[in-house]
C-alpha cells in the first residue's frame, strides 16, 4: 500500500516540473516582441478564469489517502480508485474562480480596416475609447499597454 502510495507522489511530482529551456536552447531562438500602436476602439468589462489545476490534484492525493484506510484487501483498493476521483472532482470545484478582466478592440495604425482583439486582466476604468495604445505580442501572449502618447485628438 505504502509503495503504491509513493509511486503516485513521484508521479505527481514529476507532473509540476516547469522546467524552461533544455539542451540546444539558443537566446537566438527566442522568440521577438511585436509592438503595433492603436486606438481603443472598445472596452468591456468581462470575467476571467483564475483557476489552476492544483486543487484538483491535492483533492486526488487526499482522496487517495483517505481510501486507502477503507477497508482491507479488495476494499482498500476500491477505496483508493473511488477516493482519488472523488477527492479530485471536490478539489477541481474548490479551485475555480474567476478574475476581473477586459475585453478590448484596438484600431491599428497605418493597417485600414483591421483591428486586434485582446482579453486581459484589469478594472473598467484602465481604458477609455479613444486612448492611444501599444499592442504588445511576445512569446504568444498578447497585451495592451497604455502609450505615452496619450488621449487620440
């Protein structure tokens, strides 16, 4: 029992690795930032999820250990399986909430006709329609910063 116990911890373990780079991994490779500036076309208040998946897994981990002192033989097994997803399912639900964040249209300088939609974390009054802004993309993310340029006349 104690073995099966430790096998699922190492593995657990191994799953939050959040190692970066690795072995040929160049400064070179990395990927650029791409700034377009831009008008705040519109501005919308909406709800983001902040969740992370560790209450899930702490919820499998405790289910586990909690069946696993069910019962003897078949039992205890049973109890381990029904624990995990029992525990894992309570810490998923535990786990979600959400985040206040912005839904923004910016209008692109000097591309007529095209626009860049962007989702992210922020208060209502952040932006305003008309600000002058940067649209900021770097390693697959994508951000709107305020520019120094200010209010568009």
């Amino acid at each position: 029992m104690r073995t099966a116990l430790l096998i699922i911890t190492l593995l657990l373990a191994g799953c939050a690795s959040g190692q970066v780079g690795g072995v040929g991994s160049k400064p070179a490779d990395a990927p650029r930032e791409v700034v377009k500036l831009g008008v705040i076309e519109s501005v919308k208040p909406i709800e983001l999820d902040d969740s992370s998946g560790g209450g899930a897994s702490v919820g499998g981990v405790f289910g586990q250990v909690g069946g696993a002192s069910t019962g003897g033989g078949r039992g205890s097994n049973v109890g381990i399986i029904l624990g995990g997803v029992i525990g894992g399912t309570l810490g998923h639900q535990a786990g979600i909430a959400t985040k206040p964040g912005l839904e923004i249209w910016v209008r692109l300088d000097g591309e007529e006709g095209k626009s860049a939609y962007v989702m992210q974390p922020g208060q209502p009054d952040d932006f305003k329609i008309g600000d002058r802004v940067r649209v900021v993309s770097k390693k697959g993310e994508t951000r709107v910063e305020l520019d120094s340029g200010g209010t568009a006349k």
